[in-house]
C-alpha cells in the first residue's frame, strides 16, 4: 500500500509543501511535483552528480536523498539563480562566455556546485576547486572550460580582477 | 521512485530502538549513499527500511570529560574533515574522509553508516583501527562500547544486536595524545573511487625524537575486514628511527595481511602496493613529529 507523507520546505526561497510517496527521491519530488526540470537524472546512483542541489547551504546529489528527508530545510535549484527580471547569474553567463557547457546536461549540477565554492566567500587554489568539483561527470567539455568559468567568477568576486 | 516496502523513520535514539524491535527485517538507512543505491541496484530491493538520518542528537564531535573525543555517528565526513576538534587532535582521520566519494558523497555519507556497512574498503574504517577507536550501540539496555576491531564481525557483518543502533565512535585521549598519523589511499583515480588497498598508521615517538615508543597500522582491503598488522607494529616498537627499520617494518606487513585477487586488483598488486603504503606512511609520520631520518 502506498504510504505518503506531507512534506514542507522551502525552495529557492518559497515554502511550499506536497504530500509525497515516501519511496521518491528528492530528484523526483523536485522534478515531478515541483517541475523543476534543472535537476537532472542521469546514473541515479550518485557517481554522476547532475541531479545536485544545495541543501541548507551544501551540495548533495538528489537522486540518492529521500524526499521526506527534505522537511524543513532550505533547497535550492539551478532555477533559483535567475534573478526576478530574467537574467542569468554571472556563474551562469561565466559558463557561456567560456564554452563550458555543449550538451548541458551536467551544467545545473556542476553550477549549483560552483555556488557552494563561490558563496563560501574564499580563495581556492586551482587543485582545490578540481577537488571541489570532482563530483561532476561532463562527457563533452572535457573540464578545462567548466575551471576556467569557476575560476574567473570566483575571482572577479573575490575583486581580484576588474569586470 | 525507490522499491521501498514501507519507510519508518526515527527522530530519536529512543524511537530508532523500538523501530527496530517493531519491525525486525527492516535495514537500518543512515545517508544511504551505499543502501539506496543497492536498492536501485535490486541487491535491497523491497525492504523495509528504518530512516534514522534524522536523528540529530546522535550528530556532532566533542571532548568528554575525559578528553576523549566523541563523534556522533550521524556526523558527515566533510563536517568531520571540517570540525576543529579532528584537526587539532587526529587530523589523519579528517584527511581520510576526506577521500571518500565526491563532495557531494562526503555531504551525505556519515562515519557510522561508513562502518556499519561492515566492508574492508571503508576509508574510515582503516584509520578507526590504527587509531584504536571505540564503537558506541545503544540498546533497549543502554549503552554498550566496544572495540572496533571487535564490532566488525565479517564481511558485510558488524555486531549490531537486533535493538540497536551505533550511536557513536569514541577516541580515548590516550590513544590519540602524543600520536601523529597519516593515511594513503590507493586507487585507480582521485575522485569517486572505491579504495584498491589503503594503509592508516600512528606513530608515537620518544622525547628525543630518535625512538617508535608506539606504531599502530591498520589497511583496508587487505584482507575481507578492515586488520590491524601487529606483527608489522611489534617489529618496530622499541626500535631507532631509521630507514632501514622503516623498510623492514614495511616488509612485515607481508606476514599480516592477506588480500586477494579481484577485478579491481590482483593480490600480487595489493602486496606490493601493502609494502609501500606502509613505508611511504611511516615515514611521513616521522615527519610530522618532528622526527629526523
């Protein structure tokens, strides 16, 4: 018998809540009841890291993370980055200016994972933010690119070069 | 959707214990990382599962009374590799830990679920056993500790009563006070990598910096649990910091471990690689406390 549970939690800023089958995912819940189409399946499995979202401020692959577990916290979604009028967040704009998105299947994974380095408010040394952003698998960019536009976002907010 | 029985979920210790003697074929879900992808694998299809990740007293690292240091089981490996507390005293575990998965497997995946597991390629687990760790499970009864060496029973099976639950992993201060440690971890790539083999060794030297007063190594992946080389540890104890002592220390390990050939490396390989962990790790221990060779 299907067994569901009313989840309450607020997504890229708005509370909302849903009764969900306690067998989703948090991938499904977001996808499914809330259409956020963002979090991609891919391995389903948590090797691939398309499906990562930020909970209540860390990254964590969605497709392995119960939905019911989302209860009160805080998640937020490629989606939310979008300011009100409709542009992209400089993140955002740093990954087009640099190619660092071809079939973009990875691209709101490994975004969402550039905002947890860049909202840490620190410096990271290149062998850090491979570390930081080993948990993407991108098979068209080769990486390079997907660095570079972490790299140069996070120095222009660090105010290390001029806009 | 995964292929749940049914989900029951435990907000405290109290809770999880009587889960578990309710519902006695239920498996135990901390993270998940390892049982929700076995689930997806079909390997824990259509179980019964209790929910324990929200319970938040059983999360956190402190220092009892006695200095001895308490991490919660549901405590994350990037908060363990963050905490103050595992940098100031056993920094090697945070760095252990610290190669587990991905960023976002060390967000989800808890020390206590690394261990409960029961397997050998446990990045904490190696590291737990040079370190001489103690096993928090909490039972209808109370509380019981025991050793780590004790909790793992076999492959894929620790000693887990049927009420309980792990609830922590406790440091003794006088297993870590005067210690340096440091782990490797040999795989085939950096990141999201099963462990070929791994070595953790401690090492306590005199005042002068010239004798091993103490040396626990402990590997994963050398044999179907995660084992101390005592017979390695006994040859060295006592001994000058030297080179020569350090290489034959190294070759000792050969008559404690016992790996065997798999897919992902042949025992030839885990041998070789035992040998060289255990040198290359001793040495920089050395290192780290102030030692000369």
């Amino acid at each position: 018998m299907a067994q569901y549970k009313l989840v309450k939690f607020t997504l890229n800023g708005k509370e909302v809540e849903k009764m969900v089958d306690v067998r989703a995912s948090l991938t499904d819940m977001l996808r499914n009841d809330y259409r956020m189409t963002s979090v991609k399946k891919g391995c389903e499995v948590g090797e691939c890291g398309a499906c990562n979202v930020l909970i209540d401020g860390e990254c964590f692959n969605s497709c392995i993370y119960l939905a019911v577990w989302a209860e009160g916290k805080n998640i937020r979604t490629l989606e939310g980055l979008m300011s009100e009028d409709g542009e992209l967040s400089d993140i955002q704009q740093a990954f087009i200016d640099e190619a660092a998105v071809q079939c973009g299947f990875c691209t709101p994974g490994v975004i969402m994972s550039a905002v947890e380095i860049l909202e840490s408010g620190r410096d990271y040394t290149d062998d850090e933010l491979r570390k930081l952003l080993s948990g993407h698998l991108c098979r068209c960019t080769g990486y390079e690119n997907i660095l570079r536009a972490v790299r140069k976002t996070l120095d222009r907010r660090l105010g290390k070069v001029n806009v | 959707m995964y292929d749940i029985k049914a989900l029951y979920e435990a907000y405290s210790v109290e809770e999880a214990i009587n889960l578990r003697l309710l519902h006695p074929d239920a498996q135990i879900l901390a993270g998940g990382s390892d049982v929700l992808v076995q689930i997806r694998e079909g390997k824990r299809a259509g179980k019964e599962l209790i929910s324990i990740y929200t319970i938040d007293e059983i999360r956190g690292i402190s220092l009892d009374e006695t200095e001895s240091i308490r991490i919660g089981s549901l405590t994350s490996f990037s908060h363990i590799t963050k905490n103050e507390i595992v940098q100031k005293y056993i920094n090697v575990l945070g760095e252990a830990v610290d190669m587990v998965g991905s960023p976002q497997i060390r967000n989800i995946g808890t020390i206590g679920g690394n261990t409960c597991n029961g397997v050998t390629s446990a990045d904490s687990a190696s590291t737990l056993f040079s370190l001489d760790a103690l096993v928090e499970l909490t039972g209808k009864s109370g509380k019981r500790v025991i050793p780590i060496s004790d909790f793992y029973i076999k492959a894929g099976t620790v000693d887990i009563k049927p009420d309980e639950i792990q609830t922590a992993i406790i440091i003794p201060k006088e297993k870590y006070s005067g210690y340096q440690g440091h782990y490797i971890k040999y795989a085939m790539r950096n990141a999201l990598d099963i462990t070929t083999t791994g070595c953790s060794v401690n090492v306590k030297l005199s005042e002068d910096k010239k004798t091993f007063l103490d040396v626990r190594i402990a590997y994963g992946v050398a044999g179907p649990i995660p084992m101390r080389a005592k017979n390695a540890e006994s040859f060295i104890v006592g001994k000058a910091v030297n080179d020569e002592n350090c290489k034959e220390f190294s070759k000792e390990v050969l008559n404690d471990i016992n790996p065997r050939d798999s897919w992902r490396a042949s025992k030839a390989l885990r041998q070789h690689i035992a040998v060289e962990l255990a040198y290359r790790a001793i040495k920089e221990c050395v290192k780290l406390s102030g030692g000369e060779m």
